[in-house]
C-alpha cells in the first residue's frame, strides 16, 4: 500500500501532470464556461509557469532560482508567497463565479431571515455575472478596508453586461440577493441612506437647483456602477410580465392574491390594560430590542408581527386590543416619486412589470414609471421638451425593453425598502441566491447565548 501511495504522490507532483490537470480546469472554466475563446491565449502562459518557467526566469532572474534551490529560508519565504497568491486567486474566483457570504444588516426579511444571519449565497444558482468593473482589490465590495470613503476599484476599464450558464432562472418568492438599483449614486459620508430620497428633501426645502447645490456642498457625491453598488436581499414577488398590486397591505399577481410567506409580517398597534410586555414574551416572539417601541401614555406597543405572533399576543390576559397599522395618504418616497401616483406601501399599484423584449406606449403620464429604466438602467438620453418625449434625440411614443426586471419585497412588510420606495430590479443588478445559512449571532444576547445554533446550515425559503 506505501508503495501504492508513493507512486500516486510521484505521479501529481510530476511537472506534466499539475500542467495537464490545470488547463483542464482553466479550459472548462474560463473558456467554455464563460464562452471566451479569447481566453485560450493563458495556455501558453500556464505551460510556461509549469514546464518551460521562461516567464519566471525572466522576472526574477537566475539568481532567484539558485538562491531557491541552495537558500532554504529564501525557499521557504518564496513558497509562503506562491501560497498567499494562489490562495487569493482561488479565492477571487470562487467569490466571483461560485458563492460568497452576506450578512443580514437588517430586519426587513424577518423572521425568514434575521439580523446576523450570514447568508451562503450561490452565483451559480442563476448563472454568475462576469464582472462588470474588473479592476477591483481582491476580496472586497466597493470601498477599501477600514475605509468608509476609498474606492476598492477602478474604472479604467468597463465590460458589458454578461451572465454564464446557471442552474436555472429568478422564480416568484425566491430569495434573491441583488445590488441596490438605487445605490448608483452614494452620500460618502452617509452610505447608509438613498441619495435620491436626501436630494429631495433638500429639494422640497430649497427648490430643485439650490437643493441640489447644497447637497453636494455638504456631501462627497459618487456613482457606482451596477456590480458595486450595495447588496440588497429580499423576495422576487414579480416577475418579468407579471402585475402586482398591494391592496390593504395584501399583495396580488396577476389580480390573484399571493400566498403569505412563512415568515411574512406587519406593524400593528398592540394596547395593554398598563402593565408592561415582559422581556421574555419578546424573546418568546423573536422581537428585538430595537423593533419594540411603547408609548407609555396610551400603554401602546408599535410591533412587527406574523399571524402566530398575533395569535399568541391576544390569548394573554393583560393585552386589551391588537391592531393591524395601515399606512395612510401618499409621500414622495413611494415610488415613482411623483404626485400623480397617489400610492403608498400598502395601498399600492397596480403595476406593470417590463419583460425583455416588451413594447410599452409612452406618454408624458406613465413616463414616471420607466424614466429610470430608459436613463440609468439601459443608458438612454430621456428629455421632456413641450410635453414632448425624446429619446437619443428623437421623438418617442413608445419604447422596447432591452432587460428583464424584477419586483422585489421584504417579509417585515412595514419595515423595508424595497421595490414600494424605489421600484424594478435589472436583471443584471441580481447577484444570486442563498442557499443556507452559515453563521448566526443574536446581537441582543452576550456570547455563547447570542449564537443561533438552531439557526446554522438551515436553508431560508
């Protein structure tokens, strides 16, 4: 058996063999995979690296590689950088074509998903998306470590839009992971909020021109293109076709009625007869700290609930009334953000949802609905001169969609932003799906109490 062994050691050490195993790898990868023939030109460069080594004798001269083989410190040395280099090769390719991990920032997928879950989310499971910006630090989104203001990448170079081969395609109620389509441009010191919504509240306060000045006086304005921007994750109810509406909080496809989510809740207004709600029926309810808010005067509570929740609350002695909250009125942050649109989060609708390839009619009315699609997502020149249409320069009465786009929603139906405040999803905003959870930590609880175990390896639907 030692004998066996030795040869197999000798056989994948030898210089043709790790040659033939890895132009297998980067052929069925880089080349068939991604469907560039282009990519044949790094043959000769790893039949270099593996067997002629021109390349590297070349770089670093025939003194390196006699102090290799006589330094054994020099050796070593060198072997702990191929390492640390190979490692993050590997590592930038799995994080680019097969998953990579998320962590949930907030509560607007709760109870599917909770804050400080951290998500194993597939590139695969709809094709992975060739990058977009591919001059970028290794390992890391849009800013540099430690850095809340650095950019991590360059634009120098831009490639198209492109997605390879995947398992399968975006389905109503699959959880999706996508970069924010509203996040192409970014407060730097403030990237926690949506420009669009700050711009017009300096708008509405200072007028459109002087709101606009002030802002970028008082703030770093910088674009993303779309596969920096920030990861959002919530729940594709639309598809490309469909029509969605939201009546009374309830959302309808198609005028049908969709099924509630598993873990689908909303606010409601939860009065008791003056005795406080215990600490321990929060935790009992899966409420966090920062989800509970009381108003003492009216002995009130505000609270995000499922059904069981609901159920759960109205058989305790000491809760006197439960009510659901319904939002009332319209506001500018409802998309479109237009006073024509007399719609907000639970009144909302309905809505059409673009398909590759569909024509809709365009007039100065529905311009609102699919003024960002034209301009920032497919990259048109959009003007309104005389209540007149124009596009590229010419007049328009219509306009063919060049992408897919989604509807996106969050389970804590009051407590997140999703396609309601900024509307469609592009098909190549969506980065891919998450398949299990990895890790899990209760921020409220002190370690080891604050660990989910219950939570780790089990997959979110």
């Amino acid at each position: 058996m030692k004998e066996f062994w030795s040869k197999v050691r000798t056989f994948f050490r030898n210089r043709w063999t790790k040659f033939t195993i890895v132009s297998v790898i980067y052929i069925l990868w880089l080349v068939i995979w991604s469907r560039n023939p282009w990519m044949l030109l790094g043959l000769p460069v790893i039949f270099d690296i593996y067997i002629t080594k021109y390349l590297s004798r070349f770089l670093f001269g025939k003194k390196h590689q006699e102090r290799k083989a006589t330094n054994k410190a020099y050796r070593e040395t060198w072997s702990w950088i191929e390492a640390i280099v190979f490692a993050v090769i590997a590592a930038s390719l799995i994080h680019t074509y097969i998953f990579q991990m998320y962590r949930i920032p907030t509560s607007s997928m709760e109870k599917t998903l909770l804050v400080g879950d951290y998500l194993c989310v597939s590139k695969v499971a709809y094709g992975p998306r060739m990058p977009m910006t591919p001059l970028s630090f290794p390992l890391v989104h849009n800013r540099m470590p430690f850095s809340q203001t650095k950019k991590s990448y360059s634009e120098a170079v831009k490639r198209p839009y492109k997605r390879l081969a995947g398992c399968g395609s975006v389905q109503r109620d699959d959880i999706v992971v996508f970069n924010f389509p509203a996040g192409d441009t970014v407060l730097m010191e403030n990237p926690n909020v949506t420009y669009y919504d700050v711009l017009r509240e300096f708008q509405l306060t200072y007028g459109e021109r002087r709101g606009r000045e002030l802002l970028e006086r008082q703030y770093t304005v910088i674009s993303h293109p779309a596969d920096k921007r920030e990861h959002y994750v919530k729940r594709c109810v639309g598809l490309p076709g469909d029509t969605v509406a939201v009546v009374h909080g309830d959302l309808y496809v198609n005028g049908v009625r969709h099924r509630d989510a598993p873990g689908r809740q909303y606010n409601y207004y939860v009065r008791t007869a003056g005795n406080p709600i215990s600490r321990r029926t929060f935790d009992e309810l899966g409420i966090a700290k920062d989800d509970i808010l009381y108003d003492q005067s009216v002995h009130t509570y505000l609270l995000p609930l499922t059904d069981a929740n609901v159920e759960q609350l109205r058989g305790m002695s000491n809760i006197v009334s439960i009510e659901r909250y319904e939002s009332s009125g319209t506001g500018y942050w409802i998309f479109p953000n237009d006073d024509r649109f007399d719609w907000n989060e639970d009144n909302f609708g309905p809505l059409w949802i673009p398909k590759q390839g569909a024509t809709v009619a365009l007039t100065t009315e529905n311009l609102p609905l699919y003024r960002r699609i034209i301009r920032n997502y497919e990259g048109n020149d959009l003007e309104v001169r005389d209540g007149e249409i124009y596009i590229n320069g010419a007049p328009a009465d219509s306009y063919t969609f060049a992408m897919d786009y989604y509807f996106m929603m969050g389970d804590n139906r009051h407590n997140s932003a999703d396609s309601r405040f900024w509307g469609f999803v592009p098909e190549d905003h969506v980065v891919g799906k998450p398949v299990f959870i990895g890790w899990s930590a209760d921020k409220d609880k002190s370690f080891p109490g604050k660990i989910r175990w219950n939570r780790i390896f089990s997959h979110p639907k």
